[in-house]
C-alpha cells in the first residue's frame, strides 16, 4: 500500500509539472504578443488585421508547441509498433547444370541481398549420384530447383513442380511482364493454366563464326536474315584444305535444333504412337543432308568434334547453336576471332530461330518456404536485377523490356563489339503442343540415326521410317516397365 501510495504521488508531482511549465510558456507567448509593435503602437486590430494570414499558416504550431504539450506523449505511446525483421531463411535449390561463381553472384546473390536480405541461397550442382531423382527417392527435396524446358515433363512426373498461381496472386507477379511465348511455352505443360516455373533467363541460337577463315578464304561473312540454303552455299565456298589443315566450312549441330523452328510433335496425340515420318520432319533431315554433303565438310568422327574444332582448334567457319557466350572469353583468349548473325531459317518461317527454351525456377510442393522460394524468383526477375544481369551479358532476359534486352552486353568485354541483338531480331515459337516424357527418346533416335546420312550411306525416305519404329519399339518397352 505504501509502495503505491509513492507511485502515485510522483504521478502527480510530474503531472504539476507539466501544467507549470505550460503555463510558464502561455505567459511568455502573451508577454511576446502585447509587446508585439503593431499592438503597441497600433491596438489589437491593427495587429490582427496585418498578420492574421501569418497567424492562419503558424498559430496552430505555435499554439501547439507552447500551450499543447500534453498531448504529445500521449501520441508517442499510440504510435504504431516498429515492424520486426523477418526471420533469417535458408533456401536449398539444385541447380541442374554448373553456373560461374560470377553468373550466380549477379544472376542471384545481388538481387537477393538487395530485396529480401533475411534470404540465404546455398545453391548444389546436380550429380550423378546427388540428382533430383535420388534426392526424390531419399525424401530430401530441396526448396527449388533450376532446369530447362526438356527436363519440365520430369519435374512434373517427379512431383517436384509447384503450380505457382497461388504465390503470384497472393505476392501480386505481374505475368505481362514476361515474353508471352515463354509464358504459352510453361502452360503447354499443364491442363487448366498451371504455371510450374518461371525463367530466370533465356537460351537462344545464333550462328557464330570464325572471322579469321573468313579473312583468309577473302570471303564475306555471314549475315542477319539468311536462310538454310544461303548458309550451306556459303559453307560451300569455306570448305577447303589449306596449308594441309582441313577447314570446315559448317559445323552439322544435330537433327532436332535444325528442325526446331518447325515446332514438330514427336508423337500423335490421339495414338500415343510415334509421329516423325511426315513431310515436316522430312524437311529437316534434308537440311541435315545438305550439310554433311559439302565435299570436305566432315571427318572419321562423324563431326562429334564440332564445338573443340570450332572454339579450339578455329578449324570450321560456322558454327549455328544455343548460347555460347558463357564460352566465347575462354575461346577468345586462345586466339579465336568471332561474331554472330541470326540463326538460319526456313523460308516460310521467317525470324524463327526455334522452339522457346528457357533456364526455369522451380519450386517444391513440399517446401517450408514457399512464400521466400517465390521472392527469390521475384527479385531475380525485377527489372533492375534483369537490367544488371543483361548489360553484363550474365542472362538473357525473358522481360519484355525494350531498354534491358537493347542494354544486353554493353558492360561485357567479351561482348564488346560484338552482334549481339542478333538473338534478339529473331525470335523463337512456343514449344510444340504435344510434350511428353518420351520426347527426349525420340530425340535421340532422331539424332543418333541422322548420322547414317553421313556419306550417302542411307535413302531419307527409309531412314525417317525406321527412325520412327525404333522410337515406337523403345516406348513401348519404356511403358512396359
């Protein structure tokens, strides 16, 4: 009883206080105003009648300050709390293939730190005997996962892809800034609009050649808007022998990217049964068979060798394929003087360079932390996070953004000087609408049995028909297991 008796008198006495000094300042304010000249000299009304639009603006301030103290504790006690920093997380994502220290630190590491700086990456490089498929099998899936469009139908068969619809509502993803073919491209693989990953960051195909050759050969280089047709006659003029080295003059690549522009299903939706021996997929091989049919335009090996002959060696003239530029500085310190124009095209497809492919995000169904998985997602795809990553020539952008696809590379020495929105004039086609997880057994069949072309061993006619019973025999036995 006592204690409180104490509590309440300092109560009072700060309470007295407060009117003391309040009252002190009120008669100070009023000592200032009756001494004010204009009412010295000029009465009450005088005074008001000069400074009552200074009074309006400052005598609720003032006022305030000298008579109104009170109140202001009052207003510091209501004052709304200050908001607790979230959580500190760790976020697990595999990463389907090795990315460069550089590429993570400006593709993920910087986004994050600057946005959600409580969100860890630690980031794993898929293995032969650390993958997705043992990680699924040991119950330790990670929170995310980077693939690409042809590993999409496993993610889903896995059952490691969450549909993200829900996390872009409720974290307001705009959608219309990403390319609308990518988009088309990811709900391909779902039935009713599910959207199962977001790319970081595009592939795309170009056609690179050695400028040397060309200089040597007195030949002009290649340029934007060439078909197929004009492509193989210009490899027909840079294929030679010289100095007794062999100079190819247009590196094969495989079957299916030269057939890529056409968006082909590799199966008929309604039999489930093989569908490549069409006049679609014939156009193709024939384009496969120009090439490897340039007298000198290929070796013992079957041209397996192409990407070393072409960065290395500097032995073949052009090479058309996906992105190499992660691989042109090593390339370019070994000697190799290069450039790029669009990859070639079919007549009836022009500025097509292929099927859309993408580097995608995934997030797990089984993930504590959805909600930080997708703002990792969210702050790589900002647009100042994009914009950085494209000048420094690190990702090609899925945005749709005039000034970070024209800023690509300009803070690239690699790239410097280089054609570079030559990827950009060309554009790729949604993915073919019939997905599925037997595609990549197709693929290899359509690869592996083109190379019987090689030397005029084999009639197109009958090998596209075999291509298509191996692949059906080879399904079959798959759906068998």
């Amino acid at each position: 009883m006592e204690v409180k008796r104490k509590r309440d008198l300092r109560g009072k006495r700060s309470i007295v206080k407060i009117v003391i000094i309040e009252t002190v300042m009120c008669k100070r304010l009023l000592y200032v105003l009756r001494e004010h000249p204009l009412i010295k000299f000029g009465g009450i009304k005088m005074f008001f009648k000069k400074m009552m639009p200074a009074l309006t603006l400052a005598g609720t301030i003032v006022i305030t300050s000298a008579c109104g103290g009170a109140g202001q504790p009052k207003a510091q006690e209501n004052a709304a709390p200050k908001e607790t920093p979230p959580e500190p997380v760790t976020i697990e994502l595999l990463a389907g293939w090795k990315i460069a220290d550089e590429d993570l630190e400006q593709i993920f590491y910087k986004p994050l730190q600057a946005k959600y700086p409580h969100i860890k990456l630690n980031v794993t490089v898929s293995s032969t005997n650390n993958n997705i498929t043992t990680m699924v099998a040991a119950g330790t899936v990670p929170d995310m996962i980077i693939m690409g469009t042809g590993n999409m139908q496993q993610m889903l068969d896995l059952g490691v892809a969450l549909d993200l619809n829900e996390q872009i509502k409720l974290q307001s993803f705009d959608m219309n800034r990403l390319d609308p073919i990518i988009v088309q491209t990811i709900k391909a693989f779902g039935k009713k609009g599910e959207i199962y990953a977001l790319p970081y960051g595009l592939n795309y195909d170009a056609l690179y050649y050695n400028k040397s050759l060309f200089d040597r050969f007195a030949v002009s280089y290649p340029t934007d808007g060439m078909t197929w047709d004009a492509v193989v006659e210009l490899g027909k003029k840079v294929t030679r022998t010289d100095g007794g080295v062999q100079y190819r003059g247009l590196a094969v690549g495989n079957m299916v990217r030269i057939a890529s522009p056409l968006a082909l299903n590799r199966f008929d939706p309604a039999t489930g049964k093989a569908s490549v021996n069409t006049e679609a997929f014939k156009r193709a091989f024939q384009v496969f068979q120009s090439i490897v049919s340039i007298p000198g335009n290929t070796n013992d090996k079957k041209n397996s060798d192409e990407l070393n002959a072409f960065l290395y060696d500097k032995t073949i003239s052009m090479y058309p394929y996906i992105g190499l530029f992660h691989r042109m500085g090593e390339a370019a310190k070994g000697g190799l003087d290069w450039d790029l124009a669009t990859y070639p095209q079919f007549p009836d497809k022009p500025g097509v360079y292929g099927e859309a492919d993408a580097y995608y995000l995934f997030v797990t169904p089984k993930s504590k932390h959805q909600k930080e998985a997708f703002q990792v997602i969210s702050a790589v795809l900002s647009k100042e996070a994009q914009l950085a990553s494209s000048k420094k020539g690190s990702v090609v952008t899925p945005l749709v953004d005039k000034e970070v696809r024209e800023g690509f590379g300009k803070e690239s020495e690699v790239l410097k000087g280089k054609n570079v929105q030559a990827i950009f004039k060309h554009r790729p086609v949604p993915i073919h609408n019939n997905p599925t997880k037997y595609d990549a057994t197709a693929d290899g069949e359509l690869n592996s049995r083109s190379l019987q072309l090689y030397g005029g061993g084999k009639d197109i006619n009958t090998l596209i028909r075999e291509t298509e019973d191996a692949i059906n025999q080879k399904v079959e036995a798959q759906r068998g297991k």
